[in-house]
C-alpha cells in the first residue's frame, strides 16, 4: 500500500463549498482503486490556482519533506496550479522528495506521450484561466460605467441593494459625516478617534476606528458622488453623502499636514532594503523618494537597474503599500501554528547541527593541545642538548598534523 494525500481547491468564480466535497469524493474513489491509503486531505477555498499563495497548499508541499506520502492525488491538474510555471517548480520540489502529482480524472500513464498530454492539460488550464480574467474584467468595467456594484471595494455608509447599486446607509453616513465636520474643525485625528470609539462607533468591518480607517474615508471621493472603480471614475454615479464645499476644504488641510511633516529622504525607514528584488530583472529595489507637483514627498522602492539607467522597466512602488502588503502576508502565512512548528524543526536540525560541529571542534582543539604540547616537549629536549636524528624525524611526523588540525579547528569555528 502507497501513502498518498488528497489536495483540493475552489477558485471564487462560480464555485463554492460543494465543488470541495466533490473533487475530495472523486480523489478519495481514486485513491482506493489505486490501492493508495490516504493519510491527510488539504483544501484551499475561495482562492485562485494563479498564485502559490494558498495557505494549504502550502502546507502540503511542507508535510511532503517529512516523507509521510509520496504521491498527492488532486481532481484535476488545474486544481494544483493554473500557472505553469508554478506548476513545473512545485513538482520537481515534490519529485526530490520522492513524491508524485496524480490526476483522479485524467489518465495520465507514465509513458513519454503523457508528458506531452500534461503539458497540453497545463496550458490549457493556464489559458483558460488568463481568459477567464479577461472576460471578467471586462464585465466589471461595464458595471462600472453603468454605476453597479463589483464587489469589494464597500466602504462606511454605503450598502449595496438588489438592482447592485450602492445605496445611502443613513447610520454609516451619519459617522461620515461626523469625521468630515470634526476634522473641519480642526480636530486631530487622535481626538477625532478618541470620539468615536468613545460613542461606540465602528468602521465598516464593525472593528473600533483607527487612524488609518480615518485616512481612509477622508481621502475617499465617493463621498461627493463619485463613482471610482480603478481608473473609472463617474461624476454623481453614488448618492452624495459630503457635500462639494466640506470636501474641498478638507482637502486643503489634509494636503497641508502631507506638506507639513515631508521628510527628507534618510529620515524614511525602508525596511525593506536588501530584502526586496525587482521582478522583471532581479536587480534589488533600493529605497527612493520624489516630490509632487504640490509639494507633498512620497517614499518610493525603485529597481538598482534603471535607476542606474540599464534600461529596466520596472515602475517604482510605493513604499508603504508594499511594506504594508509583505507585513499583512507574513503574518497570514508565516505566525501560524503549522509553519511556526515547521520553523521550530528546522531550527532544532540546526541546533543538532550546531551540537555535532561543536563537539569536532572541542576534539580538534584537544588533539591540536596534545600535538602542540609533543613539540613543546621536543623543543625542551633540543635546548637541552638531547637532539637527535630521531627527534628530527618524530618533529617532522607532528608539524604536519599540528598544520591540519589548525586548518580544521579555524574551519570548524568560522
């Protein structure tokens, strides 16, 4: 009997929960005629197989290095990866650990013609998914222009209704305009926070405000009636919570205060520096800041190579968007229990490692004391006046060793 593991994913196109039940249903059949013993099932939900960002998947290729199963059985070679790329790294990662990908409604044999067979499979998968996304933005661009709903997006004092038009929501608007008034004011957004948790007021996600969620919807134009989806933007196509006048002079005052603190370029914290490399030519991003045309600094990551001009075309990012998003996806992917235990084994290798390493050198640095204590003992004999053809012999046989445990001993301690 093999070990072999199930893996099963649903993209948010279409699909929903039952499309797990059926792929685990169709990969479990397969597994018992092919006489294979399923020792764990990972699922991924909602998530697309464009990216290898999924959190079991992830899991899976990490369980894989324990050597627990050696084949993954999946419902369709598209549910392990809709990228080839992907694909191709993920197997051969699989393949030095000894285990295999299996398709439970695919007969793929292990004959030559299959390898053409599973790259067709790959690429039409890859295909069908770079058309998929085509059609669907193009179908939320025209929702967009005719001021509907796309999902995501939703912000404080709005809902979406059943003819998928934002709609007024009279509680939500009323703390809108609450946050509009006070910084009018000239509240700070300390104070501004303070009173609205203070009245038990929440964010669009129900969560207390922070000064970040008071950024938001201040910066927000959809508040005068714009309609903003990407680079869309459609004068009156949401109702007006903030009238013209408020919103100007908010805007006013909240481009001074960018004005105010603008740093200059050292001052910034890129801590990203070193860690981050660009994407189209590997060349580091390097830290970098630029001024606007109404005076506000902006930090940016900029790739080494156009910035040195070799002709990288690479655009700049910001650098608190990208800094934001590496925190966000370190902290949904590494602080978890099953990658913490991961980090925790690989560390104990190591500590093994270290011990063993540990336990050379002490022997090299007591064989190298004996061996340098033998040449001290013969030098004593020389300036004695004992030396003999046979002490020069036995101090030839003691330098060469002297001269090999010292190689070791630096090795083992660098």
């Amino acid at each position: 009997m093999e070990n072999g593991v199930i893996y099963a994913r649903y993209s948010s196109h279409n699909q929903r929960e039952e499309s797990i039940e059926g792929q685990l249903r169709e990969c479990r059949r397969y597994a018992q005629e092919q006489g294979i013993t399923v020792v764990e099932e990972y699922a991924d939900r909602a998530i697309s197989g464009k990216t290898d960002n999924r959190a079991g998947f992830q899991k899976m290729i990490r369980d894989a290095e324990k050597g627990r199963f050696s084949v993954v059985i999946v419902y369709k070679l598209d549910r392990f990866a809709r990228n080839r790329y992907d694909s191709a790294m993920y197997k051969a990662k699989l393949k030095r650990c000894g285990v295999r990908v299996a398709s439970a409604m695919e007969q793929l044999t292990d004959g030559p013609e299959s390898i053409i067979l599973e790259a067709m499979l790959e690429g039409m998968a890859e295909y069908y998914s770079a058309n998929l996304a085509q059609n669907i933005k193009r179908g939320m661009t025209e929702n967009a222009l005719k001021g509907l709903a796309n999902g995501g997006g939703s912000c404080l004092g709005y809902y979406t209704g059943e003819d998928k038009k934002y709609h007024a929501d009279e509680v939500g608007a009323a703390t809108v305009r609450l946050i509009y008034e006070l910084y009018d004011q000239g509240r700070t957004y300390t104070d501004i926070v303070r009173t609205l948790n203070s009245q038990g007021r929440k964010t669009y996600k129900g969560r207390p405000f922070n000064k970040h969620s008071l950024s938001t919807i201040l910066h927000n134009r959809r508040y005068i009636g714009d309609y903003v989806w990407g680079d869309t933007v459609i004068p009156g196509g949401m109702p007006q919570i903030i009238d013209r006048d408020l919103w100007e002079r908010v805007q006013a005052k909240l481009k001074r205060k960018e004005k105010a603190p603008a740093r200059a370029r050292g001052e910034y914290d890129f801590i990203l520096s070193g860690k981050l490399f660009c994407g189209r030519c590997g060349s580091p991003m390097i830290g970098d800041s630029g001024t606007s045309r109404n005076g506000v600094k902006h930090f940016y990551y900029t790739c080494g190579a156009k910035k040195r001009g070799e002709g990288c075309r690479k655009k700049s990012v910001r650098a608190a968007a990208i800094e934001d998003e590496v925190i966000n996806t370190t902290i949904r992917t590494i602080l978890q229990d099953s990658m913490l235990e991961h980090i925790a084994d690989k560390v104990m290798e190591y500590q093994v490692r270290s011990t063993d390493s540990t336990l050379l050198i002490e022997q090299y640095q007591g064989q190298l004391k004996e061996t340098e204590a033998a040449i001290a003992g013969l030098l004593k004999a020389i300036e004695a006046g004992m030396f003999t053809p046979s002490m020069k012999r036995a101090h030839g046989r003691i330098r060469k060793p002297k001269k090999r445990l010292t190689g070791r001993y630096t090795a083992g301690r660098n």
